[in-house]
C-alpha cells in the first residue's frame, strides 16, 4: 500500500514538474509580441530625442494635449453609458425569450462584428449625412425642418462607435442575465414588490458584474479607437489615438507619441485594477 501511494504521488507530481516546458512557448509568445513591444515604446518615450521625462512634461503640461485627453474620456464615457442603456434591454430580451430566437438574434449581433469596420463606418457617414437617409427619414416624419449636422462632430463619433461596441456590451450581460434564477424575482413578486422594486431591488444588482465587465471592455476599446473617430468626428473632437498617429505619422515623434500610447496604457490598467477590486464576482470566495 505504501508502495502504490508513493507511486501515485510520483505520478502526480510528475506534470507538475513539466509544466512549465508546455506554458513556455505561450509564455514566449506574450513576452514577443506584448511585452517586449511595451517596453520599447516606454524606453523610446524617456530616451527621445534625449534621456528624461520632458515627454510626459510636455504632454500633461499642454493645455492643448489635455483637451485631447478630456475629449478621448468623455467620448468613451459617453459612448458607454448609451452602450448600456440600449444594450441592457436587449440583453434582457436575448436571456427570456425563446431559445431559437434567441440564436438567430444573437447570430445577427455577432454577425455585425464580422463586417469590416472601415465598411460599417462608411455606411454611417452614408447614412448620416445632411442628404443621408436619418435626416431624410426625420424631415419626411415632421421632426425637423432642416438637415441636421449628424457628421465630424461629437454627435457622429457617438452614433458610430455605440453602434460597433454594443455587442461588446450585449454579451456579458446576456452571460449575467441567463444566470439569475428567474425564481427570484417571481418569489420578490409574490413577497409584493412591484415591477420597479424588482428591477432595481433584484435584477440590477445581480447583473453589476455583467454591466462591469461590459462597461470597462466598452470604456477601454474606445479610449483606443481610431478610424471611428477619424472619419465621423471633426479637427475639434480629435481623441488620443489620433494625437498618437499624428505624433508618429506626420512628426515622426516617437518620444511624444510613445508617451500619450504609455499613459493610454497606464489608465487602462488603472480601470482593469478597479474593476477586479470592486465588480470581481469571486473576490468574496
């Protein structure tokens, strides 16, 4: 018996011990592509065109850059406080109506994620345009008496980027929905709450984490965007990607651009780390 439990300790053991050898090409892989390039864009940023931080002096000390930044975070609030509102409820839908609906709903969401993005942004420009069919459609209703100015400025940039980041919204909340026990809220029901009672007593907070996960995957992927904002926006709606660009396409200012993509990166993780602390459904486990 003795023998047989140390075999089978060995045995256990034995994996443990090469693991290793089989996470070590990932591991390479992540060091080649995601954090050796990290590292070279911050030692680029402190080292041109001479060694210190007159980069990141430059940049947060501009009235000019700060406008970019304020104008990249309230694009990307904006952006993701729409997301949520309309994506909420169609979540909602996709978790309590019938399965086969379901799917071919849900097929069409995802599908709209396979259309290339430079595609669908110029349909929104098409579309949006003072000719375009949204301002034919609302002088035709009676809404308006004249065209309205829905391209290159903020309006324009918020259509299109919640259009292409709600799916991004709709599916980890559809995850969070379908897991709530419908018992729940007919026991809260039949306890005497009303409707609204159990939409923000019990519905809501059951779903932060999906509102959480789908709110920071939303916020970060627009702090980020670049062809969206571009076309739909104006010189006066300009957010960091483009200053980046800018910076290293038409400058040529590597120190510059790397530090406004490094301090893009920093708040990025910031927001990742209040995520985990607050909205982590197993920080209590």
């Amino acid at each position: 018996m003795a023998l047989t439990a140390t075999i089978g300790s060995a045995l256990q053991r034995a994996p443990r011990r090469g693991s290793f050898g089989y996470l070590l090409p990932a591991l390479l892989i992540i060091a080649l592509f995601f954090i050796v390039p990290v590292c070279m864009l911050l030692l680029r940023s402190v080292l041109e065109p001479q060694l210190g931080l007159q980069n990141y002096v430059a940049l947060l000390g501009s009235t000019t850059y700060l406008r970019v930044f304020l104008n990249t975070f309230m694009v990307a609030g904006l952006v993701t406080i729409v997301s949520i509102i309309i994506g909420y409820p169609i979540a909602w839908l996709l978790a309590i109506m019938p399965e086969r609906w379901s799917r071919l709903v849900l097929a069409i969401i995802v599908l709209s994620m396979w259309t290339n993005l430079l595609a669908r942004t110029y349909a929104w420009m098409v579309l949006l345009q003072r000719t375009g069919v949204v301002n034919k459609l609302l002088i035709g209703l009676g809404l308006i008496d004249k065209p309205l100015a829905l391209v290159n400025n903020l309006v324009g940039v918020t259509i299109g980027m919640t259009y292409i980041m709600l799916p991004f919204v709709i599916l980890p909340l559809m995850g969070v929905l379908r897991s709530i026990d419908p018992g729940i809220l007919r026991a809260a029901s039949l306890c005497g709450a009303n409707k609204r009672q159990c939409f923000m007593l019990i519905l809501l907070p059951l779903s932060l984490p999906g509102i959480a996960a789908g709110a920071l995957m939303v916020f970060v992927m627009s702090l980020g965007y670049y062809v969206t904002p571009a076309l739909l926006g104006g010189t006066s709606n300009m957010m960091l990607a483009e200053l980046v660009a800018q910076f290293v396409q038409s400058l040529v200012n590597w120190g510059m651009g790397g530090a406004a993509a490094f301090v893009l990166l920093l708040v990025t993780l910031a927001l990742y780390a209040v995520q985990l602390r607050f909205f982590n459904p197993n920080r209590a486990r």
